[in-house]
C-alpha cells in the first residue's frame, strides 16, 4: 500500500483555498459558503464510496465491505475553521482518512467490514457556542430539543440555518444506533509541542481531556469616562479582568500541567474609549484530562465570581455551556494504532485538545492518532505539518482501519 503524496498535499493546498480570509489564515464558519463549497470538493474526490448525509450536514463517505451487514469501522474528524486558523487542524483527518481509504483500494485491499469516513459538522464552537455540534448530536450528548434551541452569533437558529444550507429534516434522525461503528479512529495533528520536542514522529492518544466553556455576563454601571470619579465606580471589565485573572491562577495551582484555562472572549459594552463598561459577555474555557481537577477549578471561578460581585457591586451571571467528562480511549483500538506503527516510534499520550472522537467514544470504541505540528502551534495561521508526518500518519491509520475491518 502506498499512500498518494502528492494527492493528499495537493488537496490540503485546495482545501485551504476555501477561506474567507486571505491565506495563510483560513477562516471557514460551519454553513458559510466557504464550507459549503470546501465539503462540495471534498464530495467530489469520493468516486466509487457511497454519501450520506444528515440532518446536521455530518457527512458519511463509505466503503462498502465484503460483508456489509457487520458494524463499519469509521475514521474522520472535521472541515470547519476558527477565526484566522491554519489548514491542518481537522483537515488532516478529514482528507488523510479519504486518503487512507483510497491507498488501500489502490492496493487491491477488499475489507470485509465497510470502512466509512466521517466528516464531522461544527466541531469547533465559532458559530453556535458549542463545539462538538455533530458528534454530540450523533452520540446523543446534545439532545434534538436542545440542538433546536441553539442560536447562532446573528440569533438565526441551528434550523433555519441548516434548512438553508440544505440539511433538513428532524435533529432525531441524527442519532446513531448502538453498534453502528465496530470501531473509530480519528488521525488529528497533537496541537501541542510534546511529539517535536521530543523527536517522536506519532501519538497513540490514551485519553481526550474534560472540556467546560461558561459565559459570564457581568452587569455594572455605565457613565462618563472623565465625569465619573473613581471611588464607587461599579466598571464591569475591571469585574472581569479580576474573575480572568482568578481563573488563571486556578488553573496554575492545580498542581498537574494538565489543567489550562482561558478567557478567549470579552465583549465590552458600550466599547467606547471615553465611556465605562456597563456590561460585558465574557466566555471561559477550562480544561483537564481529571474531571475532579477541572471540576475544583470551576469552583474557585465560581467563588471569585461571588467576590467580585461583592467588593464591586456588580449583577454577575453564569451560564454552563458546556461542561463535559474526560474519555479514555478504547484499549484495544488504542493497540491497533500501536501495531500500525510498526517500527515507528510512538508515545502513547493525552490530547489536551477536545476532538470529535471524545463523543464517539461514548457510543463506539474509539482512538486517536497523532502527528506532530510544528512547533506545537494550532488554531493559527503558521500552523504547520510536514507531508513526511502528514503521510506517516495516514499510512499508519489506513493499517489499522484494514486490521481493524477483518475482525470479525
Ligand atoms: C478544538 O478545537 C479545541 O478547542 O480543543
Ligand atoms: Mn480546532
Ligand atoms: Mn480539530
């Protein structure tokens, strides 16, 4: 088997093309025409696999095996882009899973179970809030009722949305069954710095870290910023400054390295120079691969939210958005992955970051596989994985799809 370098760098490149910001950043909002029109070209690369897709536009490109009654065995990850991003965050997985599909074909290789790549919708929360949107509708995490109550940053709901992108029909239906998936594995690339720095060329992931993300809305009082006197001033930023800062500092305390927390949006109103903040949305991410550690930190950002609200005289709201346990991953697909590698050297590790496989894993058994990034950098435009790894990584991952459609 032969993985294609070429093709898959070429549709890398093509791939980035489908930005709204001008390269190197990509930009590519779930349901923007970008992604309609990037999740197109993908659609049109799978000569001789079978497309389905739902309700939510998760998009199912399968092979179909010898037997094709038995569970398939699925990879993929997703399209969609943060704000000014880079090309490799999910794409790697989406197209290398194609790729990985295509090589073994090329190769003669006839599976016995299906193999099926799956192009996850919205797993990154730019649009409705939450991320994740596919793989939790898909593993029942989110509910249809409480997917039908999502908004997006303009307030048009996930239906009317969807509906006009093309994806209709009842958020029920996105459900998958029991048993569907005899087994997933998603190749992603690490988002972290440990592989490079440690001259490893591929991550057997182990666990997928516990991801919380709250929005804060932080009512003070308004005014003139040179009339209004300093003491007795309720500034709802410095509110928020203050409750970003604890924050930190819970994360930093937590003892283990594991524990990240970040203040990753703060919109001050009215946001003019010469007038003091009388509210501001604030939305905080607080991460752990032990629920416990996680949970401690949420505590303390609740107490300090409690302070802040006393010693300044602010109204302070808090809204859990999400707040999900940590996976493990399945040990024996943790093992295939292990085998694929061959003589490669490997490490078996965490992912900080959350992926699409931290919801199947709740309804399949699941594992990552991971490639180094340069320099550890993701969700910016300088993110960067060489074809060498980029090709690694797919050999590696259409080896264990192949082991993994024989079993029985
Ligand atoms: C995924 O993009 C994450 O934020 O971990
Ligand atoms: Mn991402
Ligand atoms: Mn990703």
């Amino acid at each position: 088997m032969q993985v294609n370098r070429n093709r898959i760098m070429d549709q890398l490149d093509r791939l980035a093309s489908f930005s709204d910001v001008p390269a190197p950043a990509v930009t590519r909002v779930v349901f923007s025409p970008v992604d309609l029109a990037a999740r197109a070209y993908i659609k049109g690369l799978c000569d001789g696999f079978t497309v389905r897709e739902d309700a939510v536009g998760n998009t199912f490109i399968r092979w179909v095996g010898a037997e094709p009654e038995l569970a398939a065995v699925g990879t993929g990850s997703h399209i969609d882009a943060i704000p000014h991003s880079g090309r490799y965050d999910g794409t790697v997985g989406v197209l290398g899973g194609l790729e990985a599909m295509q090589a073994l074909r090329e190769s003669g290789f006839h599976p016995r179970r299906s193999i099926e790549l799956l192009m996850f919708t919205s797993e990154e929360p730019t649009r409705f809030g939450i991320g994740c949107l596919g793989s939790r509708l898909l593993c029942g995490s989110l509910s249809a009722s409480a997917g039908d109550r999502l908004k997006d940053t303009t307030g048009a709901t996930l239906n009317e949305v969807r509906s006009a992108a093309g994806f209709t029909g009842s958020l029920e239906q996105v459900r998958l069954q029991p048993g569907y998936y005899h087994a997933f594995a998603e190749l992603h690339i690490e988002q972290g710095p440990l592989l490079e720095q440690r001259g490893v060329p591929l991550g057997v992931v182990t666990a997928i870290a516990a991801p919380a993300s709250l929005r804060i809305t932080i009512e003070g009082e308004g005014g003139h910023a040179g009339a209004v006197l300093m003491p007795g001033r309720r500034d709802a930023f410095l509110g928020a400054a203050e409750i970003a800062l604890a924050l930190e500092q819970a994360a930093k305390s937590s003892g283990s390295i594991d524990t990240v927390a970040t203040t990753g949006i703060c919109n001050i109103f009215p946001g003019a120079v010469n007038s003091i903040p009388s509210r501001v949305e604030m939305t905080v991410d607080a991460r752990d691969i032990d629920l416990t550690r996680r949970d401690v930190m949420l505590a303390a950002l609740s107490t300090a939210c409690d302070k802040v609200k006393a010693a300044r005289g602010l109204q302070i709201q808090i809204e859990v958005v999400n707040a999900d346990a940590p996976a493990h991953c399945d040990p024996l697909v943790v093992d295939v992955l292990a085998e694929s590698c061959g003589t490669w050297k490997f490490d078996r590790m965490v992912s900080r970051a959350y992926h699409d496989s931290l919801f199947l894993s709740r309804i399949a058994p699941t594992a990552l596989l991971f490639i180094p990034c340069r320099g550890g950098v993701s969700h910016r435009p300088d993110e960067n994985a060489s074809p060498e790894d980029i090709v690694r990584g797919i050999d590696v991952l259409a080896r264990a799809l192949a082991k993994l459609a024989e079993v029985a």
